[in-house]
C-alpha cells in the first residue's frame, strides 16, 4: 500500500486530473446518452403526431364532405317539401275548382222503377229521371253539382220476371222507357248487364268503391237495400272512413235484413219503385182467361203451359158436369184451342191432373 504522504506531489495531481477526466468522460457519455434517448423520444413523438395530425386530417375531410352530402340533400328536401306544399296548394286549388259530383247507383234487378211509370214509355223513363233527380238534389240540399245516376240491370230477366208477372204493359214498353230515362239527363244511364251470375252486384260493388275514394264525389246514394249481399262492400267503406258519403235508397218497404244496423240516412221516394217483390200472376193469357170464363161455373182452371200439367177442381154437386180441357193449339197457328168434352161424376171436389206431355196431339 502506498501511503499518499510518500508520494510526491506530481503524483497526486496526476491522479486527480485522471479522475476528473474518467468522471467528465461519463458525465459525457450519459449525457450524450440521454440526448439520444430524447431525441429518439422526440422523433417517436413526431411521428405519431404526423400519423395523428393525418387522422384528423382524414376524419376533418369525411366531416366536411358529409356536411356537404347534408346540406345538398337538405336543399333537395328542402325543395322537394317546397314543390311538395305548391303541389298540394294546386291540387286544392283544382279540387276548389272542379264541380262536385253525386253518384247514384241502382241495381235494376231489385230497385224496380214502378211498372205504371214504364208502361209508359218514354214518357215514364222521362219522369223517373226527373222525380228522382228532384228528390235526390232536395235530400242533399247543398251546393250545386253533378249527378250521375246508373241503372245496372239484366233485361233479359226482367222481361222474363215480367211476362211471368203478366205485365205485358211494362214489358212491351220497357225499352221505350229506358230510352226516355237516358235522354232525360247526360249522365244518366240505364244499362243491360245481361245475364251473368252476379253481373249487377260486380258493377255495383266496383263503383263503389271507386267513387268512395274520389275527392271530387262527394255523395254516394246506393239503391241495392233489397240485397244483402251488399252489406260487407257498405260495412268496408264505413270502416274506411266513407260514411259520410252514403246514403241509402230505398226500393221495397222493406229493406233486406241488416240494413237498418249500418246506421246510414236513408231516401225514399213516393211511388218511384214498386214497393213489393214481383210475384208470378194468377191469370193466365188472353185466351186461357176467354176459355175460363166460358167454363161451367165453380170450375177454375190455372193457366196451361206446354211443359206443366192443369189441375182442375169439381163441385161438389148432384149432377154430372160437363166441363172441356184444352190440349193444345190448332195446327193454323191462330189463337183458338182444341177441346175435349169430358163428364164428372158427383163426387165430393176433388183434383184431376192432366200431362199435357201424354195427350195425343191429334186430340
């Protein structure tokens, strides 16, 4: 061990300059070392503020462009809603400014305009037309309008419901009569469906419908009470809202069952449709009815068809009657008929019952 007392003077100072230089050289060293950590520090943070200022960057662009994309699809909403309200302004505007219609739809099958009145032609389609017209315009009692009315119907029932019926007057005439019920207005129509299942019920039902939903109609009078098969077309465009809009008309005195719950106003007009179904007469042709009363009294006779069978009813007498039965027409081709002479015996009344499909057509 070397003792520092001994050692000269130019030993120690070396020594010590020694020192201080390995202790500079360190102070040196972690200095430069710190200096690179933080300028690699620095460099690191660089960076990620780059990549961050490039995010934001890219996110400022989508932000702008989707504030772009807004306010242009803002302006074409904006825009759209514009000509949207003028649009509805002058939709108004032209609804103000159409006239206003009624419709009044009738099923001919089962609304039957008075036979009286189609006797009559011409004449009588013209009255009906008016008479329904003024009731129709008196029930409203609103600002003016236009009134259509149309009458479906099968004609080739009708005409055969009337000579069934014995109406000769009305079925001879009925065209006449839906001539003149035509011309009585532009907008009235009487049209002959003809004879599909359920062709006066389809027409019906579709105009419904069609006139319920159009603006410029603003009254529906219905002349079908006598069918219920309505009822679910009425109850439908009640639940739509249309109420409002309905009215019934009544044909028969009594409407068919259901039609008094639906809760709509109603019109009758006075002697305008038959009050009752048509039933088949009793009475037979001209000449059955000339051969009836030529028959010995308390003898009544049905009228005779080719293709149904004559019951004849006998008193109850003392004495035999004799009474003819008509077998079939003359081979002339006139009006007159072929009679057999028969004898009944008294008996109590009794019925007879005659084929004419197994008399000889010879008589």
């Amino acid at each position: 061990m070397i003792d520092n007392q001994t050692l000269p003077e130019y030993a120690s100072e070396a020594l010590l300059e020694k020192c201080l230089k390995t202790i500079q050289s360190e102070i040196t060293n972690l200095t430069l070392n710190l200096n690179e950590d933080q300028s690699r520090r620095i460099r690191e943070l660089e960076s990620d503020l780059r990549q961050t200022k490039a995010v934001v960057e890219y996110f400022q662009t989508k932000l702008d462009s989707a504030r772009n994309e807004h306010a242009k699809e803002k302006a074409v909403l904006m825009e759209e809603i514009t000509k949207g309200k003028e649009q509805q302004v002058q939709e108004l505007q032209m609804i103000k400014s159409l006239e206003r219609q009624v419709f009044c739809l009738i099923d001919g099958d089962g609304t039957i305009f008075s036979l009286s009145q189609v006797a009559k032609g011409q004449t009588g389609g013209r009255e009906c037309a008016a008479k329904l017209t003024e009731s129709i315009r008196k029930q409203l009692n609103t600002d003016p309008f236009h009134l259509y009315v149309w009458v479906f119907i099968n004609k080739g029932g009708f005409l055969e419901t009337l000579r069934k019926c014995g109406k000769e007057d009305a079925r001879r005439n009925f065209d006449d009569f839906i001539r003149g019920f035509n011309q009585a207005a532009d907008r009235f129509l009487m049209v002959d469906v003809g004879s599909g299942k359920e062709a006066v019920d389809a027409k019906i039902k579709a105009y419904l419908e069609d006139e319920a939903k159009c603006l410029q109609t603003i009254k529906i009078v219905f002349g079908g009470c006598h069918d219920n098969g309505y009822l679910t077309t009425l109850r439908s465009l009640i639940t739509a809202g249309h109420a409002s809009k309905l009215v019934l008309l009544q044909g028969y005195n009594e409407m068919a069952a259901g039609f008094r719950t639906i809760d709509l106003p109603c019109l009758r007009v006075d002697d305008l449709f038959e009050p009752e179904k048509l039933c088949p007469s009793q009475s037979g042709s001209p000449v059955l009815s000339a051969a009836v009363a030529s028959t010995p009294a308390g003898i009544v006779k049905e009228r005779l068809r080719s293709n149904s069978a004559t019951f004849t009813s006998l008193p109850a007498s003392g004495a035999p009657v004799n009474q003819r039965i008509p077998l079939h027409p003359t081979q002339s081709g006139s009006t007159g008929l072929v009679w057999r002479n028969t004898v009944a015996s008294p008996q109590s009344p009794r019925s007879r019952h005659i084929d004419p499909n197994k008399v000889s057509s010879d008589g």
